[in-house]
C-alpha cells in the first residue's frame, strides 16, 4: 500500500481520484486551503471508500510561506511519500495577484508545486518507485516572466496557459533531475466538468471522471510504471508533445534560474 498527497483534493477531479484510490486502502492525504472543506472531504473519502487512512493538510497555495509551512507540517507527520499528484490549479480569481504582488495563476500552477515538491523530496523515496504527477494542461502558452512578477498585465486565459506550460518544463527538467522517480506532466482532459471549467466557461465536454480515472492509472497502473519525462494528452489518451519550449533546454534552465531565485 501507498502514501499519496494529492493536492486540491476537496472537490472535482482530486477528489474524485482520492476515493478511487482510497478504495484500493492506500494511506490518502487531501489537501485544500480551507480547514471545513478539507474535514468534509476526509469524511466523504472515508465513507465511500470505506477506508479509515484519510488525513489531511491546510494551505492556500497562493502564499508560499503557507506552502512551506504544510511541507514541514507534511515532513512532522509522513514517513514516505510513494505518490504526489499536484493537482491544485486555478483560472479564474478575484484577485488576480497575491499578497506579494505575483500572478496568481503562475503562483498556484507553477511555483506552488514547484515549491512543495522540492520541500517534501526528502519522502520521495526512488526505490519505492516513487511517482510525482503534475497536473498539466492542453493550453500551453510561451512565458512572460514580467507577468509572472506582476509587472506586465495579460489576461486570465494567456496567464493560465503560460503557468501550465511552466509546469511542464519544469516537470521535464525533474525528470532528468530525479533518476529513479518516475515525473509525468498531464493534460487530464479539456473542459471537464468541474467548478473550475464551469466557472470560466459555464460548460464542459467531458464527465469529470475522466480526468480522475487518468490520475488513478497514472498514479499506480503498471502501465506507466518507469515512464518520466514525459506529457501524457488525455484529450488524445496518449503521451504526445507538449510545447516546444518544454524540450528547448536554454528556455527550460531560464525558467529554473528564475524560480530558484524568485523562491529563495
């Protein structure tokens, strides 16, 4: 049985694949900004799964010094992690910048989990087979970092599609990174129905289980055991190419020289 922190797990697709997984009785630990929410999902997780092995973690992913302080509260009370699935991500806000002046989709699609996972690496043991899934997107978009700072103002759909590509050269760069741990960027499926496509589009495509049922194979199936570095398109059900800057290497390290230093 598995340890696995699934990020944004109080409602749609993180949820969903938290039962699922739950069901098979591994250890799941939700996590969400809100302490009421994050208590109604362990709950439900627990009755529907009918297993006990649900806790969970509060932090609003929009502060970074939030995000270290669930990393440490994670390290106090997780031996191991065997899968980290940063699901977490937004679209549409009220506010578009954090307290510190940072887009706020950039902050909570990108550097959040970028964040996290370099916090909670020393869990992330190689020879349990370790997997981190990264929650990608179909919308890609070349990175502004003057938007990324809060200094150049774009609009919702290009800032969400810029984090999402910066997740993704990240993820790859990981990849090379880690040997031994398996990192797999992931579009879940374009307009699923979830509160946060309904919220930006007021429709959806596709039933949200099918970004969840994604996450679940990608999180455990043998058939994705030892594949990383790669993107994984299930509008296609295929690994596909993502971006092209995700396999250009001086954009890839420019993006990691720049977050190391915005971070530190």
């Amino acid at each position: 049985m598995k340890n696995i922190l699934i990020t944004g797990s109080t409602d749609g697709i993180g949820k969903l694949v938290a039962i699922k997984l739950a069901k098979d009785g591994h250890s799941i630990y939700v996590h969400g900004r809100n302490e009421e929410k994050v208590d109604t999902a362990i709950s439900e997780i627990r009755s529907k799964s009918g297993n006990d092995k649900v806790h969970g973690f509060v932090a609003d992913l929009s502060d970074l010094d939030a995000v270290k302080k669930m990393a440490q509260q994670v390290r106090d009370q997780v031996s191991q992690i065997d899968v980290l699935i940063n699901n977490a991500g937004v679209f549409k806000t009220l506010n578009f910048y954090t307290k510190d002046g940072l887009d706020l989709r950039f902050v909570v699609n990108y550097l959040a989990p970028f964040l996290l996972t370099k916090e909670l690496l020393p869990l992330v043991k190689k020879e349990n087979e370790a997997r981190i899934i990264n929650l990608s997107s179909a919308a890609q978009a070349n990175i502004s970092y003057e938007a990324m700072i809060g200094k150049e103002k774009i609009s919702f759909n290009e800032s969400y599609a810029q984090s999402k590509l910066a997740l993704t050269m990240w993820s790859f760069h990981l990849a090379k990174e880690l040997e031994g741990i398996a990192i797999i960027a992931v579009n879940p499926g374009s307009l699923l129905n979830t509160k946060m496509a309904n919220a930006a589009y007021g429709q959806y495509w596709s039933p949200a289980n099918k970004g969840a049922d994604v996450l679940y194979d990608l999180a455990v199936s043998e058939d994705h055991k030892g594949i990383s570095g790669k993107y994984f398109d299930n509008d296609k059900g295929e690994y596909a190419n993502a971006h092209p800057h995700a396999y250009d290497e001086l954009e890839i390290n420019k993006l990691i020289d720049f977050t190391n230093k915005l971070i530190d």
